[in-house]
C-alpha cells in the first residue's frame, strides 16, 4: 500500500525520519493499542510510525475528487 506522509509530529511524539508530502510503501502492523505502519524510513531503516501521519494515495484521490465534484457542482 502507498500512503503520503502528512505530518511528521503528533500530539505525543515528533518524528525524524518521515518527510511530509513524501509517499512510503508500508507494511501494517498494531502494537500496543495504537495503530501504526511499518515503514522504511527516509534513511532506510524500518520503523513503526502512527497512522495519524499518513493518508492512504487512495483515498487522498477519493478526497480530491470529491472536492472537485462538490466544486463543479456549487459552480453551476
């Protein structure tokens, strides 16, 4: 799966490692009650990261389209 980092930092940890705007290919995984990724980070080393940090490139295109359709559709 493909995701694009969103944001590096959260209400508890800040993360080196991830660059927002970046897309990562991840594996998912759960630890503790948080629900992370499993990703190779910017220097290639695997890590666990929270979800929070990323969005799926498929729904960030279902977002965009949705958008564009609302747009088109107030425009008439």
């Amino acid at each position: 799966m493909k995701l694009r980092c969103i944001k590096n930092k959260t209400e508890w940890i800040e993360y080196a490692g991830i660059t927002p705007g970046k897309i990562y290919e991840i594996e998912d995984a759960y630890v503790g009650s948080y629900s992370t990724y499993y990703i190779k980070d910017d220097d290639k080393q695997y890590k666990y990261f929270l979800k929070e940090c990323f969005i799926e490139l498929k729904e960030e295109r279902n977002k965009k389209l949705e958008q564009l359709l609302d747009d088109n559709i107030e425009n008439k």
